[in-house]
C-alpha cells in the first residue's frame, strides 16, 4: 500500500508516493505470557496482603 508523502496543491496532484508502514505504539507495549504471569502473582500477592490486614483489622474492631 503506498501513500502520498508530497502533495501539490495547485494541481492536487501526488509528487512523491511512499510505501505505508503500520507502526503501532501498541506493539512495542506486548508483553509475554511468563511476564503475564509475574505481574499477575505480584498483583495477586499485594491484593492478598491488603486482604490479611482488613480481616485482622475488622477482627480487632469487632472485640
């Protein structure tokens, strides 16, 4: 697929065609399955330790 680069607008004809390039900035944020998976149980484990604090927390207001 080529685009056009210069444009000229007297005659609104193309001067210079160029080839499209599909950049993403999508693509470079990819990440893998195994670093899916450690962010994943660091997530994991910080919601897990909120969650110890706020049952002992609800467990000493309840005494």
């Amino acid at each position: 697929m080529y685009v056009c680069q210069t444009l000229d607008e007297a005659s609104n004809t193309c001067m210079e065609w160029v080839a499209y390039n599909d950049y993403s900035l999508l693509s470079e944020l990819a990440i893998t399955k195994a670093e899916m998976v450690t962010i994943g149980g660091q997530v994991g484990a910080i919601l897990s330790i909120i969650l110890a604090f706020v049952m002992v927390f609800k467990a000493l207001k309840l005494m």
